[in-house]
C-alpha cells in the first residue's frame, strides 16, 4: 500500500526525470486505451498541479497501475536491481540505500528517516552537555570567575588596544556562559 505522500513523489519523479521512459513504458503497456491515455495526460501535463489534479481524478485502478509503471521504469532502471523496501519507522516505501537506525543499531530504515534521527541525536548531544555542566560545576567558582575575568576588562577606553582588550574580555566571558549556562549579569549585581 503506498502512501499517498509516496504516490506524488512517485509522479513527481516520473515527471522531472523519466517522463519519456514513462510514456514508452504507458505506451507500450497492455492497459486499454482510455487507460493508456490517461495516464498519458498525467504524466506529461503542464504544470505540476495540472498532474496532480489529473491523477486524483483518474481511477483507482488507474492512479494503480500508473505507480507500477513508474517503478518499474523509474527505479528499476536508476536504481538496477535493488528491491523496493518498506521502512518500519514511517511506512513507506524507498529504493535508496537504507539508513542504520540509530535506536537499535540494526534495523534498516529510509534515508528520510535517518536523517530525522541524526538530527534530533545531534540536538540531543549538546543540550545534556549544557545541562552537565550545570549540574556538575560549583555555581559560586563559576559566578567567581566570571567575576574575575568581567573586572579585568577595561572601564570603557576608547583607544583602539583597550577597546580590542575589551573586546577579547567579552568574547571570553560569552564562553564561559556558553559553556555553563551561568550569565555574568548573576555575577556582578
Ligand atoms: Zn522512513
């Protein structure tokens, strides 16, 4: 069963990249003729939503045996002899290598999916590290450093040295609030 997200891009890639390949393929078939036309009419309309609005008219088993067409034109050329796979986590099906999840480390999922699943591991692995800090280090040595570097700044100079001095004394006091989620404003009021 395709999703109908797989159907649109099933035709989308029929339409941008094999759309001749398709129309042979249609052509060729052994589907009647109004089928064949209609399918046809799908593939090669003019605009994009023209396609879309077409196919969602067409008949079940037409809008069916177009999706064969196209994956068998389509991604049994691109892709050779690589099997359609259907990935456990959303569904749907996919011809691309698959992704290791990384919630088991052996189940093979879409590369859709996998991607999702990188970014929220990537999302994950800096937010605790914020927290750790937070937890692990003594609040007050850190309020007191913070302190420390702040007073070593200079008191608003207006030549070109002091002001890079100012400068670099900001730049280290924004990393150690990066780095432990303490704000300097805590330290000096
Ligand atoms: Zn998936």
């Amino acid at each position: 069963m395709r999703t109908q997200e797989q159907q649109e891009k099933n035709l989308h890639i029929a339409r941008s990249y094999a759309g001749y390949d398709v129309t042979q393929a249609i052509r060729t078939s052994g589907y009647g003729e109004a089928d064949r036309e209609t399918m046809t009419r799908i593939i090669n309309a003019r605009y994009e939503k023209d396609a879309l609005r077409l196919y969602e008219e067409a008949d079940t088993a037409v809008r069916e045996y177009l999706q064969d067409i196209i994956e068998e034109t389509y991604y049994g050329k691109t892709q050779g002899k690589s099997e359609v796979r259907h990935c456990p986590k959303c569904g749907n099906a996919y011809t691309e290598e698959p992704a290791l999840s990384r919630e088991d480390g052996k189940t093979a999922i879409c590369p859709d999916c996998g991607t999702k699943e990188a970014i929220a591991a990537f999302e994950n692995s800096i937010i605790p590290k914020k927290w750790e800090a937070e937890k692990t280090l003594d609040r007050n040595t850190v309020l007191e450093i913070l302190k420390r570097i702040h007073e070593a700044g200079g008191a608003d100079a207006t030549d070109a040295w002091s002001q890079g001095w100012d400068a670099a004394i900001d730049e280290a006091i924004r990393i150690v609030e990066d780095a432990t989620g303490i704000s300097v404003a805590e330290a000096i009021d």
